[in-house]
C-alpha cells in the first residue's frame, strides 16, 4: 500500500467527495462499511445520489459493479444465475448471474418478494452461492450495496430482521444544502461517472481490511459495547434488542473507523460515532411505526443510551 490507512482513506474520501457533493460524514461511514468488510443500506428517497455513491465505491476501488433492479416479478435465479442446457455440447452450464461482481447494487431491494431477497444471504454472510448441490465463491473483495425508499410503501415487502441484520450499516444521505445543489445545478451538465476515474484498486482495499483486522479492542471498550447491547435488550420502547452479531458488526466498524486517526486500538469515541449507523435498524420498537419516522424512533432511541450508558475513560 503505497500509502498509509489514514492518508489513503482521506484521498478516497475526497476523490469520492468531487462525485457525491456536500456528503463528506456519509461518504466517510461509506468507506468505512466496505474497509470493515461490511454491507451496506442506503435508505432515501429517490434521487438524492444513493446509485451515484454505490457505483462511485466501486470504481474508486477498480472493482467490478453490477446493478439489479429488483421488482415483483424479479427470481432469485436473476440474482444468482441457472444452469443452461447447450444443445451443442448436450449438457448443462451454470450461467453466472450479477451477483458475481464486486460490488452489487441492489436497488429497491424492498420491491421484490421475500423469497428473492433471501437469494442475496448466502452471498452477503458467506461469500458464496449455492446451487444445485455445488457451491460457488464469489469475487472477492465482494460487498453489497442496497438501496430502499421509506417513504413509498405500496407494492414493496419489508426487509425480514435476517435480511436488515446483514447489513453492517444502514445510512441516509438525505437532500443537499441549498449552496451546495445550486453549486450542483449551475455546474453539472453530463453524468460525472463517466470521467470519475480510480485511484486505488482490489488489493489496497484488501490491505486497508487487514489493517482493520489488527486493529487492537482493549478489554473496557469490548465491555462498554455489551453494555450497550444490554441496554437496548432493557428498553420499555424497544420490543427485541440487539443481537451478539450486532456487537460484533459494531466492533469491527469500530476498529474499521479507528484507521482514519492512525490509530491500531479502538476507543469509546469510535463506537459512539458509529452506533446510530450500525445498530438502529437492527432494534425491533415496541411502536408500530415504519418507514423513515421508524428510522428516526431507532436512531433517537440509540442517541438515548449512548448518553445513559456510562463510557470507559
């Protein structure tokens, strides 16, 4: 890596500024997602730059991208691929679907029945694809990028708490300030994808992971993290808590995020930056709200024990 952690994440952050303009924190906790080997969820409503940012992520890195637009009638062998039979040869072929890229964009993810959007689990715990008995592995490093809008709720299936627990993180990049959208208007006139070029490629991003990877947890944070996870376990507005997987997604954001200091331990200050992202799509609300209020509920309530529960020094 001909750079250090902390010099080439805020050269990524910037270069992938000069696409998503005025979304420097969410451009910052995307990056962060995929360094710490994670998945991510941007939920907003339409045309706020969610397709700009996951494509964007891809061709920083000189990934491979594909994106699905998932619907109602979308299978899941669309995602994953089928086997063909090839009349020359007289025998099957698996056909690979677009799941086998990168990074996969999963747009509208909600839109398609749940059996199609269970299709992606395998893919998003393991790396891997299962078909017929034989299992494939997929291009790595590999991560997905899925996008819903919490505000049109007509012909869409809400994501099961199995298919939500997979995403590491689960961000809004919301509308532009007013400066920055008329600085958008008066300058952009053609899709800057088309000139954005990478500056990094697969294996810097797989040695920013292993850096992740050794970054060290002390014994009070690794506590403070399960207090944490207790607390929303105790909530009077919170019907399930979050699970040990979630403190575990958590930590490895954490260690993930503790390389933009140069830093190789994880502090109190990490997981507070990070919580909100990482865990409120993972609580269950006594509440029977949806859409982005449920998000707002989640988020405050997470803001609430960050503030209750006391921090290691």
């Amino acid at each position: 890596m001909p750079h250090s952690p902390p010099e080439l994440l805020q050269k990524l952050q910037t270069h992938l500024g000069q696409l998503v303009l005025g979304k420097p924190e969410q451009v910052k906790l995307a990056l962060t997602c995929l360094v710490a080997r994670g998945h991510l969820l941007l939920e907003d409503v339409p045309g706020v730059g969610k397709t700009t940012l996951a494509e964007g992520l891809a061709r920083c890195f000189s990934m491979s991208f594909s994106r699905v637009q998932f619907t109602a009638d979308l299978l899941p062998s669309d995602i994953l691929g089928a086997q063909v039979f090839l009349q020359a040869k007289g025998q099957f072929e698996f056909r690979k679907g677009p799941v086998f890229h990168q990074v996969v964009l999963a747009d509208e993810l909600n839109r398609a029945p749940p059996r199609t959007q269970s299709a992606l689990l395998e893919a998003m715990a393991q790396g891997q694809v299962s078909l017929d008995g034989v299992t494939h592995a997929l291009p790595q490093p590999f991560a997905v990028i899925a996008t819903q809008n919490p505000l049109d709720l007509s012909g869409t299936y809400p994501l099961p708490d199995s298919q939500l627990d997979r995403f590491l993180l689960r961000l809004s990049l919301g509308h532009l300030s007013p400066e920055v959208e008329a600085q958008l208007v008066a300058t952009r006139r053609a899709d800057p994808l088309t000139s954005f070029k990478p500056i990094a490629d697969a294996a810097e991003l797989v040695a920013l992971q292993q850096a992740a990877d050794a970054v060290k947890v002390s014994t009070d944070v690794a506590d403070y993290a399960v207090r944490l996870a207790g607390a929303t376990r105790e909530h009077a507005e919170i019907e399930r808590g979050i699970s040990t997987r979630a403190v575990l997604s958590l930590m490895s954001t954490a260690r993930a995020l503790a390389l933009w200091d140069g830093r190789d331990f994880v502090t109190p200050g990490d997981v507070k930056q990070i919580a909100s992202a990482a865990l409120s799509h993972r609580l269950l609300l006594k509440s029977s709200t949806t859409g982005s209020y449920a998000r707002d509920e989640a988020a405050h309530l997470i803001t609430e024990l960050l503030r209750k529960v006391p921090a290691p020094r």
